[in-house]
C-alpha cells in the first residue's frame, strides 16, 4: 500500500478510515529523507545522530545534559537508578498517569505510594503537604516524587520542590506530554526545580522518534550515571575504569546496565521533528482556543491549562449541569461516529496489579472521580478545522439545551 508520494511535501496523514484519532504523528517527506539518510550510512545504532539530538534537547530545554533512550520508560527506569532508587525506597507519583510512572519504581523494587491530583489532573500540592506531615510522623519518607505534567501542563514545580526540598526527597518530572511547554518562564525540561526530567517520543506524543525517550538533568554525575546503565554499565572512559594501565581495547563493566540505546534511526527523525516542535504546539493551541470558543457546545467542562500547556491532551469533565449524558454513553456514541475520545488514565491504584499490592477504590478520591468525568478529545497537529467542527457536531447532542 502506498500511503504517500515520494518527493510530496505535504504531511502524510494515513487516512484508510474517516476515523480521527484522539492523537496521532506528523511525518513529512523531510523526516523521511532524514531516516533513510541513516539507513544509507555505515552507522544505525546510537552514534552521532543520538549526539546531535541530546544536544538539539539541551539546546531546547535549557538542561545541561540528555541521555536519550528506547522509551519513555526506560528513561524513567534509569532515573530511579541513578537517584540510588532500591528495594528499601519509597517512591510517591500520581493515580492519574500512564502506569509506566509507577511501574519505573517498581522496576527498581521500591515500594510505590500515591498523592492525589488538584483540579489540573496534576499532583495537588496541598495533600503533598498533608501527606509529608503524616509520612514525617510515621518516619515513611519518599525518597523520591515523580511529578507528571498531565496533558502538557507542567504542575506545580515550585511549590513541590518547596515541599520536598527540606526532607532531601528528589524529583524526576515525568514531562512524557511535556515537551514543548513552559513553566515559570523556561522550558520543561530545565530541571529548574527537579533532578531530572523525562520525555515520551512515542507516537501520540508531541514529537515522535517511533519509540523513544530522554532524561534532562543539570548534574554530570546523574548524566554520567544515566549513560552508563543505558548500555550494559559498560564504559571505556579512563577516568571511571578500575584498572587504568590497560591496552586500549579494554573495557569494564562497572554496574549493572540495560540495553536501552536509541538508534540513530530514531534519533535522526528526532532532530528533524525538534525543527517542527513549536509550530506543532502553536498548532495544538489553535485547536484548543478552538474548543474553548465553542464551550456552549461542549457537554463538560475543559481541564482549566493556566501554564502554557504542549497540549498534548484536551481533555473535558463531563458533568451533570452541562451534560444530559454520562461520560461512558457519550463516549461510545463518539466512538459509533468515527471519533477516537478516550479516558486518560484509569487510576493507576486501582489496576490490578497495585490493587494486589493493597491499595484500593476510595484511596484517591478525586483521581477516582476524574476516572468517571473525563473525556480526551481529539487533538494533534493535522487535525483539520473540518474534523475538529464534526467532534464539536456529535459532542452537542449531549449538551442539556437551555
Ligand atoms: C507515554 C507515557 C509514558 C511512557 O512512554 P513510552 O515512551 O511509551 O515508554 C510514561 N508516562 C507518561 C505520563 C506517558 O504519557
């Protein structure tokens, strides 16, 4: 099947089905010929491609440093393990976050625990207060906090950072829907206020790189670590090697390590969507002032986005006042007529395998609440006006009419 002409510049969006996703790639004949440049040169494995891009990520961000991996949750893996994340750790995150958050600690054997979201979706900092108090009373400190940017909206970095910094407890932002905004007048990803932050090149993120992901951080100790457990703990650097007077094809393996290298594949299309990062953003914000301006037709209420957001979710809370429907009825009469709603997330504390590890329906009462109001709607670069009037079309016939 032919999706695409070759040599065409215009964004090829492979539409087999009228179907519109929730979210989905941008790929133009630029990214193309960037891959296959790779795939026609001696190197595909990480080399120079993922230099350039860890850098193109510096650059962006403001972050000293970047090590870019196979996904997003590799990346947050090797952040628990270069914070010293162990089996005697305790790691707190949101309920309302993809389960790769949490599972990162319990990839490391932490004991995992959750703090409840504010009216952003993103951890509220008032009941992160409540619970160090409680946590300090109980002497069961986290030793780290991963803070997630629900939707693209950074959350409340200063205040945590505030909160955590006097019990020494570290923070990796999880930014997975994060590229792109803005917190406190930087770009996620400066570490202004966390040890490292995470990004997602998964497909219905921002940017792409098929699969992928990177750590920001400003401390070269952390970065040196992150690179090190990126591949095997293997090394070459004479200054980290044991045994010093050795020929140079020697190597150590220092730590225990994972293969979790980006190719240059990935880091090539990497750079050339980073050219597009912020017309992608620009475009988002459109389509959201687009819903926002047509809220009278709109069966819920927006998630208000105070920061400037990545928009990498525009997600409504169906309610009762607004809606003469329930968020399941609409979201299956949505998806009857070709439009890819979605729920993001299903609590994480409530998935079988957390709920195994005792916690229960009733432990995070707003982020359980949310799990029954919200509604992700479509929102990605190439989503035309057309497309985005026909979601605004279906979404109306829910609304209780005055
Ligand atoms: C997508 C996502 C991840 C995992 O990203 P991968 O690159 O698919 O591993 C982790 N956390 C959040 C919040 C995400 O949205």
């Amino acid at each position: 099947m032919n999706f695409f002409k070759s040599g065409s510049q215009k964004p090829i969006r492979q539409k087999m089905t009228s179907f519109i996703p929730y979210g989905t790639q941008d790929i133009d004949s630029s990214d193309i010929s960037a891959v296959v440049k790779v795939l026609k040169s001696s190197n595909l494995t990480q080399g120079e491609q993922c230099d350039l891009f860890e850098k193109e990520i510096c650059d962006y961000t403001g972050a000293n440093f970047s090590c870019a991996v196979n996904s997003a949750t590799s990346a947050l893996h090797i952040a628990c393990l270069a914070l010293g994340i162990d089996n005697s750790s305790l790691v707190w995150t949101s309920p309302i976050t993809f389960v790769a958050s949490a599972n990162a600690a319990k990839m490391c054997g932490a004991e995992i625990d959750f703090v409840d979201i504010n009216e952003n979706l993103n951890i509220c900092p008032e009941k992160l207060a409540e619970k160090l108090i409680a946590a300090k009373r109980l002497g069961k400190l986290p030793k780290a906090i991963i803070v997630v940017h629900m939707c693209g909206q950074a959350a409340e970095m200063k205040r945590i950072s505030e909160l955590t910094r006097q019990f020494d407890i570290k923070i990796i932002e999880d930014a997975s829907h994060a590229i792109g905004a803005e917190y406190d007048g930087q770009k996620v990803g400066s570490c202004k206020y966390s040890d490292l932050t995470v990004f997602s090149f998964h497909p219905v993120k921002i940017i792409t790189t098929g699969e992928g992901g990177v750590v920001t951080t400003n401390s070269n100790l952390l970065h040196e670590k992150l690179c090190l457990l990126r591949s095997h703990g293997v090394t070459r650097e004479k200054r980290l090697l044991n045994n010093k007077k050795q020929p140079d094809w020697y190597y150590e393996q220092i730590l225990l390590g994972y293969n979790y290298r980006m190719t240059d594949i990935q880091a090539a299309l990497g750079i050339s969507q980073m050219r597009k990062l912020d017309g992608y953003v620009k475009r988002r914000h459109e389509i959201a002032t687009l819903y926002d301006e047509s809220e009278s037709k709109l069966p819920g209420t927006p998630i208000p986005q105070a920061q400037y957001s990545s928009y990498h979710l525009y997600v409504l809370r169906i309610n009762s006042e607004k809606s003469i429907n329930k968020r399941d009825h609409i979201f299956k009469d949505l998806r009857s007529r070709g439009i890819g709603v979605n729920l993001h997330y299903y609590p994480v504390h409530l998935q079988p395998y957390y709920r195994k590890l005792g916690f229960k329906p009733g432990d995070f009462p707003a982020a359980e609440l949310y799990a029954q109001e919200g509604l992700s709607l479509p929102i990605f670069p190439t989503l035309t006006n057309e497309e985005h009037e026909k979601v605004i079309q279906a979404l109306e016939r829910h609304v209780i009419k005055v």
